[in-house]
C-alpha cells in the first residue's frame, strides 16, 4: 500500500478584499502526494497553485478543509509543533533574489535555519555543514562570504536550495523555481532537484506553467484552472492521453523540437479573457473559454471523478449522469 506523505481535503483559500469581496484563490481541492515522488502542479499565472503551497505550509491559514502532514492537521499544529514541523518540510521561493537577504552573506542565509534550530553546538561545525551544502549544490566554498547581489540568477536559486536543505527536510515545496531563469539554466536546476530526490530521498511538490519541464521531473501532475484542479492523472498518462479540454489546449501549446510535425499539428487557441477570481463563471469555471461548452455547464458544477485508473477530472464531458439530450447541447457560453 501507498505511503501518503502529505494529503490535502477539499482545501479553500479565500482572501477578504474589503467592501464584501472575495478573491477565490483556491476552491475545494484534494489531492495526496506520496512518499519520495514529485507531485506536480501546473496551470497559468493566478490559477491559485503557489496559494497551494504557502497554505500546505501554513504560511496562509486556510478558509476550510484539511491539510495532512504524515498523519498530522497542520493548521492545527500549537507553535511548538510548527517549529518541529518546519525541520521536516521547506520551501523553495520562485524569486531567487527577493528570497535572500541583500545584507547577508550566503553563510549567513545557509546557516539561519541552522541557528534557529540549534542543530550545531559549535560555529566551526555549522561553518562546515554550510560549505558541504554549497558543494551539494554545484558552488563552492569560496563563495560563502559573498553577497546575493553577486551571484547569477541560477546561482541564487542554487543558493535557496542550499538553505531549503539546510534542516534535512523530508518534503520540499519548490514554487516555480526555475519561472525566472534562462532555458538553458533552468534545466540545470531542474537537474539538479532531480539529483538531489535520489541521494536523500526526498519528497517534492513543484509547482510551474512550464509543462514541458514539469514532466521531466513530476511522477503525477494535477491541472489547476481558476482556483481548481480540473485534471489529475501520471505524468506519462496525462500528456498522451489528456482528458479536460483545458489540458488539451495547455499540452497543445507546448512545442515539437521537430519543424515538420510542428507545422501540421494543431493548435487550440482558447478565446476569450481568463475571468477574475473574484467573480469566477457559474457552474464550470472553463466554460467561457471552453470549445465544447454545453449549456449545464453554466448550471452545475462538474463533479470530481476517476473515469480511468487513477486518472482524475472534472468534466461534463464525461459525466454518466447527464442524459445524451444534455450533452447535444453543445455551444461555447459566454456569460
């Protein structure tokens, strides 16, 4: 049987945004990622997926459901038990220069947590354990008492790992780490988290848009549209055999490194604005970009549901409890 990890119920974040408003950031989603696997989530900017990850992390404090650490509620965690709690799962920011502090030294960022936590008696040891993560992360030594300012976009990303892995976490949030680097580097980071899953055994939930990269690195990929997961299924299911129209247009714009096919291959181009989570449509969020629209979808919300092994969506398309008189009905509703 399956060791879960970390398994979210039903998880709603909503923000206040004063005179009665809502920003609907995250609206009901469930998913579970398993031990030493990556779980990826992919969708555009504003879908809500770093909301995900800063709630799991309690950085958000959640509107309802259930975030589960290993068996634990973390929204439930007393101060004490957060502080144990944050040895065990760190985060890796998508901005690698916001993220670290301009007036400290990377020994200095690398060692905070270390110091917060008392995991070293003495500076020579905290000192050595600096430099060995430095080299875990293809820097070197020497490069300790430098500032952020002085390092590349893909070195300070390395820099943000280091500190990440700094308390020995078991489970790792990398939020778009590689959304601000070259191609060409992002890559090697990508590579490098790869690497480093193998030798510690660690656990990732990665969060980008790039889905070409994400399937290089995630083992399970869930779909995130307008604060909800629409898709959920294995890397290598989803990307040959995707079920929701939206992840058929995400996937569709993903170029062939081959001119030929890329020139006959079509294209969905989804029309239409991306809607404001503060007033998302009725029924199915999709429906006001969706090519095959049918008029429940503007009336009830698709339900969530397996329609092959461990393959996940929430689409009318496949819904059995719709009559076929229903599903005639097709055209793109735009209100």
């Amino acid at each position: 049987m399956e060791e879960k990890m970390l398994e979210v119920k039903n998880l709603t974040k909503h923000f206040e945004m004063g005179k009665g408003q809502m920003l609907k950031a995250v609206n009901d989603v469930s998913f579970h990622v398993k031990k030493g696997e990556t779980f990826g989530v992919v969708g555009e900017s504003g879908c809500g997926k770093s909301t995900i990850g800063r709630t799991i992390m309690g950085l958000y404090q959640k509107t309802s459901g259930d975030v589960i650490f290993d068996g634990v509620q973390v929204h439930d965690l007393s101060e004490e038990e957060k502080f144990s709690f944050y040895r065990r799962m760190q985060m890796i920011f998508q901005d690698p220069y916001a993220s670290l502090n301009p007036r400290s030294t990377i020994k200095e960022v690398i060692s905070e947590p270390m110091e917060i936590h008392g995991l070293f008696k003495s500076k020579t040891e905290q000192l050595e354990r600096v430099y060995e993560l430095l080299e875990e992360v293809g820097l070197s030594r020497d490069h300790a008492n430098r500032y952020p300012h002085e390092f590349s976009g893909g070195q300070r990303q390395r820099i943000g790992i280091a500190r990440a892995l700094a308390l020995n976490p078991d489970f790792i949030i990398a939020d778009e780490p590689i959304s601000a680097l070259d191609v060409s580097v992002q890559a090697q980071v990508v590579n490098l988290l790869k690497e480093l899953q193998e030798e510690k055994g660690l656990t990732f939930l990665f969060i980008a848009h790039d889905l070409a990269m994400v399937r290089q690195f995630s083992d399970r990929i869930g779909v995130m549209y307008l604060g909800n997961m629409v898709e959920l299924s294995d890397s290598g299911e989803l990307y040959e055999n995707p079920l929701h129209p939206y992840t058929q247009a995400l996937l569709s714009a993903i170029p062939i490194p081959d001119p030929d096919l890329e020139e006959k291959r079509k294209r969905i181009i989804l029309e239409g604005e991306l809607p404001s989570p503060m007033n998302p449509p009725s029924g199915c969020v999709f429906r006001t970009r969706c090519p095959m629209a049918m008029e429940v979808c503007a009336k009830k919300k698709p339900v969530w549901q397996e329609v092959e092994q461990n393959h996940y969506v929430a689409c009318h398309l496949y819904d059995d409890t719709l009559d076929e008189k229903e599903k005639e009905k097709i055209a793109p509703v735009m209100n």
